[in-house]
C-alpha cells in the first residue's frame, strides 16, 4: 500500500479486446514511470450478465498483497459478489465486501457505475494514488465513459488490516 489517499478510476469500453488492449498500456506506462498504483483488473459483463475478472500485473513484494484487497472490496462494490462467474472469486470478494458493510463505509455510487455496464462491454479499474490515476487516465484512450472516485481511507484501512481473532475465537 502507498500510505497515500487513493482514487479509482472506472472506464467502460466496448468490448474485451478494446479493455485488454488499454490494460497492456497502461502497464507500460505504469513500468516506465513508476506509478504508483495499488491494483488494476479489467471486468467484462457477459451475455448471461455475469461478471468475468482479469487481474492486470501481480503484486511484486508481500506487503503489496494488500493492494488486492483494496481492489477487491472496490469491485466488490461496483458488482454484487453474486455476479462473478467464479465461485471463488465471488466468496472472496463477499468476505471484503463484508468488512466494509460491517464498517458502514460502502458507497452507493460505486454500484452506480456498475450497472453502466452491459452485457458484451469490458471495464477496466485502476486502484492508485492521485498521480497514479490521473497520469492513467490521460494515458489510456478508447474508453466509451471514465468516472473517478476518491476512496475514503477509513475503507482503505478497513479491507487492508489483516483479521485478527483471538484463541477464544477457535474455541
């Protein structure tokens, strides 16, 4: 994580290929500058209407594991868990989704964005500092609608923390 606030930016694009092909750009630019993004994944809707992820990059150092949980609970709610194709995506995306309902800090809007989506369009999301966003943003093009969004950083606090239980909790 950046330990800065982040923002996301959610663009819709006409189909897969044209996600796809934005994504591989944007991982060049991400590599030549150094930006500094927490995680990226392009959606697409399919013609059943469920939700197909594709993870853009891996995290490189443990401590990045945590920008996976970010993405996560922001996909999480832009999609209901309920429309991801994969089982277990779906359970792990419910269980962050969760943490941040369990908090009160979900956000109606980000559902909003994702009912724009349909069936056959591809969505690419960027979780990343401020910098990181906007330098995206002006370096991907094809988009059809591209929205931003600060993410609170109670949210972000509340999905990166590990879950702590106690020894009572096993028994």
């Amino acid at each position: 994580m950046t330990g800065q606030p982040l923002l996301m930016i959610f663009s819709i694009f006409r189909d897969l290929s044209s996600a796809i092909a934005a994504a591989a750009h944007v991982e060049d630019v991400i590599r030549y500058h150094g930006a500094g993004v927490d995680g990226a994944a392009v959606l697409a809707k399919d013609p059943a209407g469920k939700i197909v992820y594709h993870e853009v990059g891996k995290p490189s150092m443990p401590q990045d594991a945590a920008r996976g949980a970010v993405l996560g609970a922001v996909v999480g709610m832009i999609f209901p868990p309920s429309l991801f194709a994969s089982a277990f995506l779906s359970a792990s995306i419910s269980t962050l989704v969760d943490r941040v309902e369990d908090a009160q800090l979900g956000d109606p809007g980000l559902r909003k964005l994702g009912a724009r989506l349909a069936a056959g369009q591809a969505a690419f999301v960027v979780v990343g500092t401020e910098a990181a966003v906007n330098q995206i943003a002006d370096a991907h093009l094809g988009y059809e609608s591209l929205a931003r969004r600060r993410l609170s950083p109670r949210l972000v606090a509340a999905v990166s923390e590990p879950t702590v239980t106690s020894p009572r909790d096993s028994e």
